[in-house]
C-alpha cells in the first residue's frame, strides 16, 4: 500500500508527552499519525490532509477540544471526519454529554485503556479503508462507463461508417454497371448489325465512307469504357497513396489553346460556345497529362450543364500562383452543394438524369493538392458556376535539375 493510500489520523493534545504517548499506541505500518499541540496547529492540518479520524484533547489553552469540534463541524471539508473525544476530567462534569452534542462518535477518559483505543481506532481506519476502496471502485467503475460509452460511439460510427460503405458499393456497382451498359450495348447492336449485312452479302454496306462512321462510333465507345475504368483506377491509387504525379515544364497557355480547340467541336454540337481569353504565356512545373485531364473535366462539366450558353477560360497570374477559371452560365450550383459535388461518387444532375460516376471533380480536386494547389468553385444559382483551378508557378526541384 502506497503512503497516499495509508489512512491518516489526526491527534490533538497540548502536552507533548500526550501526543508521543498516544502515537505509540496507534502507530502502525498501514496509518499516517499527525500531531497538533493546538487548536489552531489542528486547523492548518485539517486543510491539507484527509483524516480517517481525529482524536482531540478536550481541555486545551486557548482553542479547547469542543470549539475545535464545533468548527470542523461548520465547513463542508472537514463535517464528515469522526471526533473521539479524550479528557482528564472527572466523569461527574458530564463533558461526554457535552462531546457527543458537538457530534463526537465516542469518549474516553484518561487514563486510557490502550486495547479499547487500538481496537476502536482499528474501526475507524477499517471504515476509512472501505470508504477509499468504494471511491477507487466507483471511480473505476465511471472510468469504464465513460470507456464503454466511448467505444459504443465508436462502433455505432464504425457501423454507420461500413452501412454508408455498403450502400456506396452498392451505388458504384450499379452506377458502373448502367454506365458501361450503354457504350456495351451500342457495340452489341452495332455488331449484330454488320454480321446481318454479311449474311445478306450486303458488302455496300461496307464501303469506304461507312467504314470510317462505323469506326469513329466503336472509337467513342471503347474511349468511353476506358475514360470510365482510367477514373475508378485514378481513385484506387489516390485512396492508396500510389498515384503518381510526373512534374516536367509546362506552357499554360499553349495546353489550354490544345484542349480548348480539341473542344470546340463538341461545344458546338451542343450549341455552346467556347473561348480562352488571351494570356502571356504562364509557365510551370507540373504533370502536364494531369493537368489536361483536370481542365478537360472542368470544360465537359461546364458544357453539360451550362445549357447551351457560352463558356469561357480566362487566367490570372498572381505572384507564385496562376487560376484558371472555367465560367459557364448555366442553372448554377446550390450552395448547399458546393463540397458536396466533390465528394466521390456524388453527381450533378441535368433534366434529371445523373451523369458519370461523379468522380470527375473527386479526382480534380485531388490532382489539383498533389500539384500543391486547390480547386475550388463559386456559383450563384440561375446565373451559372465558376471552376477554379489555382497552381503554383514556383520552380520544382525536379524542373531545375532537368534545365540544368
């Protein structure tokens, strides 16, 4: 047992002799003895430790026994420690009445009868030791409820973590499935078509000018099916920390003229239009294949949503930094939904029919922070969205070792 767990007990006498006298009857291994040779010594020690029990000297100079009782009575501290009272007094004064009004629990006389002291003293620290081991227990006992509670939050997180997981998979299975469906489905009828016009010994239907439509179709569809599968490999690498990022020195300007013109063409069979606003040439360190496919996501959005009116890419160096900004004026994004869309699997929605697998601008924004950059999005519903992709331009160690 460590001495913070040894009971302590108080005793108070004015003559020295006393106090040594008594501590020898009551010292043991398992209690702490504190002496007091006045009332007031007796105050200054209630303050600073917690007694199993206080053994006080009724006819004391100054402070006696009774007003020392009297004021460990009054204060919530010290209310609850047993008072034995020791007195030298005849019995006919009557003081054990008086010591038990003052709440005392026992009296004894002097000369004192070392056994009946012992084994009452023995009581108390009995009673002191058990009211310690409740407290620790009780404080166990809270200690592990709180644990319990704790872990209970923790599995009912975990559970709600693994159902929201299950219905995602759940989701993304049925969202690959429908989505590969379609380009599947048009190679299916396009091959039952051409194995129909063999059959029949149609060979017009194979001519030159057919082949090259029949071609162009099964082109759109493979590079649909691969755009799909290249988006759920970009995310098991992000999620795995093995995407890799291939800095080498990139003019802004000239990839963003490449990909807008390679564009262009499909704005206009939407009825958009789409402009790059002129810019001095912006360089920077970066994985240009990265890049491209982030703006490339960030036009296709903006013209699938940006309801036939014009879309526009404009830059803006500032600094270390270089922003591109995609505008549409389209229906425009709720605010509510502004993080929302670039959480995986979450899509946007025109004339109610989903689009992808929404992982798009899950994939961008994570590009955009391996570059050490961001990809945020302002938007004012009804008035159209604005996509910004902000990169630095500051020169990348594995940029300068190439130039030099």
């Amino acid at each position: 047992m460590s001495e913070q767990e040894h009971s302590k007990i108080l005793i108070v006498d004015d003559l020295p002799e006393n106090l040594q006298a008594l501590e020898a009857l009551l010292r043991h291994d398992q209690r702490v003895i504190h002496q007091a040779s006045s009332g007031e010594d007796a105050l200054a020690l209630l303050l600073q430790h917690e007694f199993a029990l206080a053994i006080l000297d009724v006819q004391m100079p100054g402070m006696n026994g009774f007003e020392l009782a009297e004021m460990m009575r009054s204060t919530s501290r010290t209310r609850h420690i047993p008072i034995v009272f020791v007195s030298a007094a005849g019995r006919e004064l009557d003081y054990a009445f008086k010591g038990y009004e003052t709440g005392a629990v026992d009296f004894m006389y002097k000369p004192l009868d070392s056994d009946a002291v012992r084994s009452k003293v023995n009581v108390f620290v009995a009673l002191d030791q058990q009211r310690r081991e409740t407290a620790r227990q009780m404080i166990a006992l809270e200690k592990s409820r709180q644990e319990q509670e704790t872990l209970l939050r923790e599995l009912n997180q975990t559970q709600q973590e693994l159902q929201r997981s299950l219905k995602m998979r759940d989701e993304f299975m049925s969202l690959v499935a429908h989505e590969l469906r379609t380009p599947l489905n048009t190679l299916f009828l396009e091959t039952q078509m051409r194995s129909l016009q063999l059959k029949r010994g149609n060979t017009a239907a194979f001519g030159p000018q057919q082949m090259e439509g029949m071609i162009q179709r099964d082109e759109r569809q493979i590079k649909s099916m691969i755009r799909l599968i290249d988006d759920m490999l970009d995310v098991s690498r992000m999620r795995s920390g093995k995407l890799s990022i291939r800095p080498a020195q990139v003019e802004l300007m000239h990839l963003l003229e490449r990909v807008v013109s390679d564009l262009s063409l499909q704005a206009a069979t939407t009825g958009n239009s789409l402009t790059l606003l002129p810019h001095a040439p912006v360089t920077g360190c970066w994985d240009e294949f990265r890049v491209e496919q982030v703006i490339v996501n960030l036009l296709t959005n903006a013209l699938r949503y940006g309801c036939g009116e014009p879309v526009q890419v404009s830059v803006e160096r500032d600094g270390d930094l270089v922003r591109i900004d995609v505008r549409d004026h389209g229906k425009g994004i709720a605010p509510a939904d502004l993080e929302r869309i670039f959480e995986p699997y979450e899509r946007g929605a025109r004339n109610g029919e989903p689009k992808g697998l929404g992982l798009g601008l899950y994939i961008s924004r994570q590009l955009a922070i391996s570059h050490g950059g961001e990809l945020r999005v302002t938007s004012t519903p009804g008035e159209g969205s604005t996509f910004s992709l902000v990169l630095p331009c500051t020169e990348h160690p594995v940029c300068a070792e190439a130039d030099a």
